[in-house]
C-alpha cells in the first residue's frame, strides 16, 4: 500500500516529466533527423511515431489528471 500523499506526488512528478519532456523531443526532432544522414522514408516513419506519442502524451495527461483528482477527493488515505 501506498500512502494517499506518497501516491500523489509520484501522480504529480510523472505528470510534469510528460509534460516537459514531449515538447522538447518535438522541438528537436528534425535537426536530430537531419544530421542522421537517414533516408526520407525512415525520417518520415520516425516523425510520424513521434507525432503519435506525442497525441497519446495529451490523452496520458487526461487521464493522470482525472487520477489526481480522484485520489484528492477520495477519503482514502492509502491506495
């Protein structure tokens, strides 16, 4: 078990690690890319998974935030 403030911050970490680390491997992605010397259909498939984790990064974000505020509201104070 886990204690309700223990499991909050852990809750709350993990949501700002995802919300600063995406953007960043976003910003520096196509310079990254280019000095791979990587072909244009290998570059494409890497832009485009990114593209993808980075939509499924928004909707992790959801949901983590509806876990935090569900734990916040539950009388609970272990998990």
């Amino acid at each position: 078990m886990i204690k309700k403030e223990d499991l909050l911050k852990e809750l709350r970490e993990a949501l700002v690690a995802e919300e600063q680390s995406i953007p960043i491997y976003m910003k520096h992605l196509d310079s990254a890319v280019f000095w791979t010397g990587w072909d244009l259909e290998t570059i494409t498939k890497i832009k485009t998974l990114f593209s993808t984790l980075a939509r499924e990064s928004g909707r992790h974000k959801i949901i983590i935030t509806g876990l935090i505020e569900r734990i916040q509201e539950d009388k609970r104070n272990a998990f």
